[in-house]
C-alpha cells in the first residue's frame, strides 16, 4: 500500500498543479454562474411586478420556495455526487438549474414563478457540495482554504454582475429575456466542464490523502456526529443571515431608500465586490497562519471567529445614510463570506472523501432551511407593522451564536480519526 502511494505521489507531483487551479476556476465560474442566476429574481422584481403583482409576502415564498428545495437537493445532491462521482454529477446538476432558469421567463403568474423557482432550487442545491468534492479531490490541505476562498468569491462574481447586467437587458430586452440568457449561460458552462474535467483519467490530489482508503461512513453514522450537527446548526444560523441579504437588499434598496432599477444596478454590486475580497482573503489567512505552524483547528476558528465578530454592523444600516449603508453591507459581505468559505473547507479538512459530499451537503442543508425559515419570519414581519430595522438588529446575532456553537460544542477541527484511518496513517 506505501509502495502504490508514494508512486501516485511522484505522478502527481509531475503533472498536477497547473491543472488541479485550472478546475478551482472552472468551478468558480459555476458558482458565479448560480449566485447570478438566483439573483435574477430579486433584481428584476420591480419590472416583474408590472406583469405580475406581488406582495412582500408572496416575494418571501418565492424565496423560500427557492432555499426549500435548496436545502433538500443540497443533502441528495451531496450524496448523488458521492455516488455517480464529481464530473456526472455536476453536469446532471448544472443541466438541470440552467433550464429551471430559463422556465422563469414563461411565467404568467405567482403560481409558475413559485414552481420554476423550486426547480431552480433544485438543481443548484449540488454546487457547493460538487466544489467542495473538487478541492478534496485535487488540493493539499494546506491550501484548501485558499481554494475554497476562491470558489466562494464566484459567489460575489456573479453578484456583482447582476445587478448592472440585468438592469441592462431589463431597460433594452425586458424581464424574460434575462432568465433566458442567464440559462444559456448555464448551458456554455456545462459544455466546457464536460470537455474539460478529469476526474477519473489521471491520478488525483486526492491519493495524497489516505483518508479516502477509509472505511465508507453511512449516511446516518455521518447525520448522527456531533461535529456534523454543530456545523449544520451554525451554517444554519449564519445563512439566514446570508439569504436575508442576498435576497431583500435590492428591495430593502427599492422600498426604503427609493432606489430605481439604474440606482440598484449603480450601487447594488459594492456589498457584493466586498464579499468576493472577504472570501479570497479569509481563506487565504487561514492558510497562512497553517503554513506558519498554527494548528489545523486554530487557523480555521480564529479567522471563524474574526469574521462573526464584525456581523453585527448591519444593526446599523436603518440609521445611517445610504451611502454608509452601503458601507456597512459591505463589511458585513465581507465578513459573511470570509465565514462561508472556511464553513464549506472544514468538510474537506475532518472527513474522508469518501463522505465529504454527503457531510457538505448537510452542512449546506442546515444553512438554506434557516434562509428559507427567516426568510419567511422576514415577509411576516414586515407584513405586520414591523420595519427592517427590527430586521437588522435580528440577523446582526447570527453569526456570533453560530460561532460560539463551533468553539464550545464543535470539538477540534482536525481529520477524522478512527481505526482504519490510524492505520493507513501508520503505514505512509
């Protein structure tokens, strides 16, 4: 076993590591593509309610249609990864959100906009668990972070070009044209991943990591571990913060501060620019302070916890100008997407390949119910007399108690120890 391993060590070391950052950008691309996909809605929402009237609590179920199946399909398509493996199992899912896309243009009611925007659900539920496959397959620990890190900045790419994209074809092609593009766009994508991933033809990163030898977890041994639990609980607590933002700041923007479609497309992206900084940069320090001699668990939780720490800025926004509200977003992207990266390497860090996409996407599963559940609380809230700034000051806690969850319930952050894997470990 030592034999095969070291052979597979010199094969990678010769050919692999322009190829294993070619896929990290690839996969961003796919992440961008999602994030702008699923923008596509809230950003076209003042023109789509010239067709098709909404209230802020039927907006609230469009979103929350969108993040329960999220949620569901983030847990399965975790697991069909598992099964079918990184290259299928992506294409099928990416396939499969791009047509739900599109579908939103053919709306003529609340109805179909609810049904396309579950299906949209659906299918993009399979990203990050697939990107997070990708860097346990192809990236060495210690630079996962910084990998992950730039993966999640495509959320910021492709939500910093919504808003000034849409507003262009919404003001030259009207609402439908832009989820027919946006599925198209999909459509290049799976395209040149089908030409261009190998994840079975050549050797992988992922025989560096003797993990994989492991014994196959079950999908409820893995749902009954305490550290899985904390981290579902704490994405849970973080993403309702997350969904909150990402789906009512253009109309926070529209109805408080008496934005229009070119103000949205103007100004909208800043948070969303500084959201892609945040995820490159808290990725990159905890790899950093790992390849400086700190501890797998202290590299990952001090920049957790730094990140949480800034979060509740956001109490703020409803008593500043708009121009330092958007300031503060910004510092609250930054810091929200400083935590999602790391929050979706620890994955990768604790658990064999062989489980990551399942653990991924029960991690993810916690994070979308909690964005579909106050997303939800949101629409009523606002419904019943309530104004943003009870809002604010709400989901301004999340990310400190989801935080507090992972340093006194969560244990250390170091791979997963049992048995077979001390052996393996003993042999290399």
């Amino acid at each position: 076993m030592a034999t095969q391993v070291n052979e597979d060590i010199d094969v990678i070391r010769t050919g692999t590591l322009e190829i294993q950052w070619y896929f990290v950008a690839l996969v961003t691309v796919a992440i961008a593509i999602s994030y702008f996909d699923r923008q596509t809605l809230p950003v076209a929402i003042s023109a789509i309610q010239h067709s098709i009237p909404l209230s802020n609590q039927q907006f609230s179920w469009l979103q929350s249609g969108f993040l329960i199946a999220y949620a569901a399909l983030y847990v399965g398509g975790g697991r069909l990864l598992d099964v079918l493996g990184t290259r299928r199992g992506f294409m099928i899912i990416m396939v499969w959100w791009s047509i739900a896309c599109a579908v939103h243009g053919l709306a003529a009611n609340f109805g179909f906009l609810l049904a396309a925007r579950f299906l949209l659900g659906m299918g993009e539920g399979g990203a990050f668990p697939a990107a997070t496959r990708v860097v346990a397959e192809w990236i060495p620990l210690h630079q996962r972070s910084t990998a992950m890190g730039i993966i999640n900045a495509g959320t910021a790419i492709g939500s910093v070009l919504a808003p000034p994209l849409i507003g262009i074809v919404l003001l030259t092609s009207g609402w439908r044209m832009v989820f027919f593009a946006a599925g198209g766009l999909g459509i290049a994508w799976v395209i040149w991943w089908s030409l261009s991933y190998k994840s079975s033809a050549m050797v992988s990163i992922a025989t560096l990591d003797a993990r994989e030898l492991a014994q196959q977890l079950s999908f409820f041994d893995i749902v009954g571990m305490r550290r899985v639990q904390v981290l579902v609980f704490a994405k849970f607590m973080s993403d309702s913060a997350w969904y909150f933002y990402l789906f009512w700041l253009p109309k926070y923007l529209y109805d408080m501060r008496g934005f229009d479609v070119k103000h949205v497309s103007y100004y909208a992206w800043i948070p969303y620019a500084a959201s892609g900084v945040g995820s490159f940069l808290g990725g990159w320090l905890s790899s950093t302070l790992l390849s400086r001699g700190r501890s797998l668990d202290f590299s990952r939780k001090f920049v957790l916890g730094l990140s949480a720490l800034f979060m509740p800025v956001v109490m703020l926004v409803p008593h500043v100008a708009v121009g330092w509200a958007l300031v503060l977003f910004s510092i609250a992207f930054f810091c929200q997407q400083s935590w999602s990266g790391l929050i979706m390497t620890l994955p990768a860090d604790i658990f064999p390949l062989s489980a990551v996409g399942s653990v991924s996407g029960l991690v993810g599963f916690g994070g979308a119910i909690g964005g579909a559940i106050f997303g939800v609380i949101a629409g009523y809230l606002l419904g019943h007399g309530f104004g943003y700034g009870t809002l604010f000051f709400i989901v301004g806690t999340f990310h400190i108690i989801g935080f507090l969850a992972i340093l006194f319930l969560g244990g250390k952050v170091e791979p997963l120890k049992t048995p077979d894997l001390l052996h393996i470990e003993s042999q290399l």
